[in-house]
C-alpha cells in the first residue's frame, strides 16, 4: 500500500508521494507501474520527495515524467511538494532547500495562499541546454522556418516569441523536440507579448506533451524575454486556467517564480 495526496497547479496534475515518512525509493518498473494505474485524477508528474544526500539541504526531489523518464525541473509540482511539506509540518521554518539533480531550489511562503520558488540555475551554456550546435537557432516546419531563443533552468527550455496563432503548438513542439537540435530533448514554449510586462503562454513539455501550464517553462520565457527582447524583469505569465508571477535577475542567475498549489485529493491509499 503506498499512500499518495493528488494535487495540482494552474490545470498542472501532480502525484505526490512522500518518501521520508513512508520510505519508497521506486525502480523504473514500480514508475511505470503507478502512471499505468488507475488513477482517480489525470496526472502529469509525479514527484518524489525522499531524504536529502547532502545536510545543506531539507529533501531532495525527484519527478518522473508520463513516459516514465526522469525530469531535472518542475516548478509547479515544486509548490505543490512545497505545500504538502508546509502543511504537514516536517520543516518548522517558512524556508524548504531542495536538491533537485545538482541544483539548490528554494521554496518560501509569501502567504497563505501564495508560494515562492527561487532557483539560482540560469544557464545560455550549450552543454546545459544540449544543444547539439549552438549555432542553430531555427528550424523548418511545413516549410516555414521558425526561430527560437534557448535558456536552461535546470531543464532546457526552447522559447518560440510571437508566433503566429494559427500553428498547431502540439505538432511545431513534437516537431523541435524530435528534430535532434537538442541531444537530451527540449521543452517548447510559445509566447506572445500582451505587454513589455505580460505574456501569454503555451509549453510542450519534454515527456509530456503539452500541459495547462508549465512553471520552468514560464521562468524560461520571461528569462528570454527579459535578456533578448527587453521586456521587464517582473512578469506577468498567462495560462489557460491562471497567471504565474516571475522575477528575473540574469546579473546573479536567479529566477524566482509566485504562483499558488491545491490539494486534488489527501491521503489517498494505492494498492499496487
């Protein structure tokens, strides 16, 4: 039996499975054993908190995709983990240090409602992004060529600015993830400009496919928009089912990230 909260983000679905009270560390047969169940909820992720390999941090994080491969980021799901932490009280700060791959992610409470998550991991490096040549920044779909910025936030992020509304985002997104421009895959994100402060948002995440809404991938868009077109290091970032609110600051490599989570369903027993 494993005991398992459903929770979500802006349309995100996430499972959330504590590891530290109940000790589960999964093999790849027992993830695709629980994305194959028969889950009450839709679900995008899962995410993982277990015990941290280093003091300096409180947990450390680890997020499976639906097709059941590792992902290195996840904001959403982050404030969701954030706020199951909080509430059940196994930090007694309004402070959570996550190591999330080799990355410190920090989440604070700004209030009831509302949670911070800051990340101190921009990176334009190819090798961060896996950019198989850094010289390419376009890509050809139905004979139209497309232009993209890249970023990494602890996942790489491919961020497509003003495009034209009339593309299918699922299939220009399949289609730059599979074009081999990228050796580890990409998140693609479509964004347009309402104001030098405000954007709307669409992402294809990698592994996934395209999501309600996508909390690297809006640190990502604001990061290029900030850095490449001048927009205004605090963001306002449009999904369908709400707003994220971002800060950049490329001096110091942070991006931090406001935005709330909600319970799905608690304490929620699995027979797997």
């Amino acid at each position: 039996m494993l005991i398992v909260q459903y929770m979500e983000s802006l349309g995100n679905d996430f499972i959330v499975i504590d590891g530290v009270t109940q000790p589960y560390e999964p093999s790849s047969k027992e993830i695709t054993k629980l994305l194959n169940y028969d889950h009450e909820f839709s679900i995008d992720q899962i995410m993982l908190i277990l015990p941290p390999d280093n003091s300096k941090f409180n947990f450390k994080i680890k997020i499976y995709n639906q097709d059941g491969s590792e992902a290195t980021n996840c904001v959403n799901g982050i404030r969701c983990i954030s706020k199951y932490i909080f509430d059940q009280k196994l930090v007694f700060s309004n402070q959570i240090s996550f190591m999330v791959g080799n990355d410190l992610i920090i989440a604070r409470k700004t209030n009831a409602d509302l949670l911070k998550i800051d990340m101190f991991n921009i990176s334009f490096e190819s090798k961060d992004i896996g950019l198989e040549d850094d010289k390419i920044n376009s890509f050809t779909f139905n004979n139209k060529e497309i232009f993209f910025d890249v970023v990494s936030v602890g996942n790489p992020h491919a961020v497509i600015f003003n495009y034209d509304e009339q593309l299918n985002v699922p299939e220009v997104g399949a289609a730059l993830q599979n074009s081999g421009i990228f050796k580890f895959g990409v998140n693609v994100g479509f964004a347009n400009c309402i104001s030098d402060s405000e954007i709307n948002l669409r992402v294809v995440e990698r592994g996934v496919g395209e999501t309600q809404a996508c909390g690297s991938g809006a640190c990502a868009a604001a990061i290029i928009g900030n850095k490449v077109r001048n927009l205004s290091n605090k963001m306002k970032v449009n999904f369908n089912n709400g707003f994220l609110e971002t800060e950049t600051d490329l001096s110091s490599g942070k991006v931090s990230l406001t935005g709330n989570a909600n319970y799905r369903a608690q304490a929620i027993e699995l027979n797997l």
